[in-house]
C-alpha cells in the first residue's frame, strides 16, 4: 500500500491536538492501531466510507443515550450502517472487531469523543488520494 495511512494519521491528530503528542488524549495512541487495520484491510477509499458508517452508528448511539430510547450498541447500529452481514469476508470482518475496539476504547477515555477521531480517520484517508477531506458539516448532510 502506498498510503501511509499512519503518519496521515498521526499528523490529523497533531492538527486537531497540537504539539507535543503528551498533550493529546490518552486513548490516541491506543487507537492509532485499530484505524489502521481498517485501512489494511479494506483499502483506503473503502476504509473512508467505513468511518464514515461508524460516525453515524456512532451518532445513533449517542442519540439513543440522550433520549434514554433503547438501543442494542454501537456493533449493531455498525454492522446496519456498514451492511456487513451482507459481505462477511476476512477484511469485513477484520474491519468490524478493529472499529469495536478501538470504539470501546474510546468510549473510555473522557478527554475525546470518538467522532473526533472518525474525523482524523477521513481526514488521513483523503491524504495524497485526490479527494478533498471530509468535513462534518458534509458527513453530516450524507448522514
């Protein structure tokens, strides 16, 4: 692959956190791993698409807790907004348990909402690929 998909990363995240890299949210680092292994496994124009999906399984979840509605988690509202129970390949697979995790992560760290860095995540995919980087107002509108 020729998109490093980690240092787009790690410089998304120095944008949004500022330097030096002690001053950003514990569960960065911890997480760092997990996007990649969305973006090996399903390509980087993919990948995009994926984060996308999990910012609005994410939203759903969020929504659901504010209105005290029931819901059935984030891998349920994941796997509707992916539609990976249609194509459960190893990489789709690989890709559904990577975004679990480092969903639980996150969820865990106060200092961060994960959809801060679901945005990092686009921002580093649309890196040296052409596109322009997402933004939330157009996450937002395809949502």
């Amino acid at each position: 692959m020729t998109h490093n998909f980690g240092l787009h990363f790690a410089l998304e995240l120095g944008n949004r956190f500022g330097s030096p890299t002690d001053s950003w949210p514990a569960s960065a680092e911890q997480v760092s791993p997990f996007f990649a292994i969305v973006v090996n496994a399903l390509g980087t124009d993919h990948a995009a698409r994926w984060f996308e999906a999990a910012r609005r399984a994410h939203q759903r979840v969020v929504t659901a807790e504010q209105n005290r509605t029931h819901h059935f988690g984030f891998a349920q509202h994941l796997d509707v907004e992916t539609e990976a129970h249609q194509e459960l390949t190893l990489p789709v697979v690989a890709a559904f348990e990577a975004t679990k995790a480092l969903y639980e992560v996150t969820r865990r760290d106060a200092a961060v909402d994960v959809d801060v860095f679901f945005e990092c995540a686009l921002r580093a995919c649309s890196r040296g690929s052409g596109r322009p980087p997402s933004s939330p107002v157009a996450a937002a509108a395809t949502a």
